[in-house]
C-alpha cells in the first residue's frame, strides 16, 4: 500500500475520530443539563413563591379582620346591652364603630380580591407542579438513553483512536510531520484529490509534473498553494 494511501486512511480515522468526539461533546453538554427541566423549575419556583406570598397576605388580612372584629364586638354589646346611657357617650360608641367597621369593610374588599387570585394562582400552581413531575421523569428516561449513548461513543472513539495510533506505525516520521503540519494549518482537510487536473481542496491548478509525482506511490506530492497532500485515484 502506498504511502498516500496510508496517510489517507490516517485522516479517515481523523474524520470519524473528530465525528465521534463532537457527538459525544454533545451528549456530555445534554447530560449536564436539560433547558426544557429548568424551565419548570423556574416556572413552577416561581408560582411556588407567589402562592406563598399571596397565602400571607391572606393570613395577614385574616389577623387584622380578626383585630377589628375584637374590637367591634365589645363595641356592639356596650352600644346595644343598654350598660351605657350617656346620649354623647352612646354617640361617641357609634362613631367608632362606624370607623371600624368602614376599615373592616376595605379589608374584607381587599381579602376577596387576594382570595381570587389565590385561586388563580393555586390552579397555575398545580399545573406546574404537574409539567414538573412530568419534566423530570422524562429527564430520568432521557439520562438513561444519554448515557447509554455516551458509552457507545467513547467506546467507539477508543477503538477509532487505537486504529489511528496502529495506522500511524505504517507511515514515515517524515511523512507524519508534514501531515500533522497540514492539518494545523487548514483543518481536517490534509489530503486532497486531484480532480480535473486541480486541487480539490483550494481548486488551483496541479503543475504536470506534480500530478506525475503523485502517482509515485512512495513519494508525496503536494499542491503548490495549499501544500496538502495530492492522490490520484
């Protein structure tokens, strides 16, 4: 086998080896995380929260319903149980509760108005909590796959990188320099075919005794301008 030859295989295993390792980087970026499982969260840690804050105000406004009510109870009694005769006392008596009630009244307007966002909000709630459970038994499913799916890659890329150091043996150090050099300089890409008398790989020209050169089979021939590596065939 030509040396060209086995420099060309050299890069097939390059390509599939780089393949394999950009799948498996992949599978390693989903691995580390799902988008779909941290939109959830967010969005289920987020109503969590606002229920949370919206079950305060309730308590709260419950507590100072509660207050007032205290107040206006011993009011009510004193005002009706006939205990206070004083006309200007009497007066004085109703105009408090007057007062309180009016402020129980707005705290009541406004615990009817936390009350049906509650219940708004409790219903999202259950809802997330729902796509949740859902995102993560479907993350579970999907680790195991990924994971299987890594193992087959990096098993993949060990037999492809020890066929890549046993095809390195066969090709001079010389040879393997120059293809390592290509390779730095324009990528994958470190041997090109000669098609229609040019470079495959930078599309210029191949002088005749160049292209005469590339049919030795021990001798590389090299483009001119890009300096890959030229074959024949």
């Amino acid at each position: 086998m030509s040396q060209v030859t086995d420099i060309r295989t050299l890069q097939e295993f390059d390509e599939e080896a780089a393949t394999l390792r950009s799948a498996l980087d992949e599978v390693e970026r989903r691995l580390r995380g799902s988008e779909e499982l941290e939109q959830a969260r967010a969005a289920f840690g987020s109503l969590d929260a606002e229920l949370n804050d919206i079950r305060r105000t309730q308590r709260a406004l419950d507590g100072d319903i509660s207050v007032l009510n205290s107040r206006i109870q011993p009011e009510e009694k004193r005002l009706y149980d006939g205990s206070v005769r004083n006309p200007k006392e009497l007066g004085n008596i109703q105009h408090e509760l007057e007062l309180l009630k009016v402020q129980r009244s707005k705290l009541e307007d406004q615990l009817l108005e936390v009350m049906s966002r509650l219940e708004t909000v409790e219903a999202s709630h259950s809802s997330a909590r729902q796509q949740l459970a859902r995102a993560e038994q479907e993350r579970e499913i999907e680790l195991a796959e990924l994971e299987r799916e890594a193992t087959r890659l990096g098993d993949a890329l060990t037999r492809v990188e020890a066929r890549r150091e046993a095809q390195k043996l066969k090709i001079s150090a010389q040879a393997l320099r120059v293809y390592d050099s290509i390779r730095r300089r324009h990528g994958a890409m470190a041997v090109a075919h000669i098609q229609g008398g040019m470079c495959a790989g930078c599309r210029v020209a191949i002088p005749e005794a160049i292209r005469r050169r590339a049919f030795q089979p021990d001798q590389l021939a090299q483009c001119p301008n890009c300096e890959r590596i030229l074959f024949v065939g």
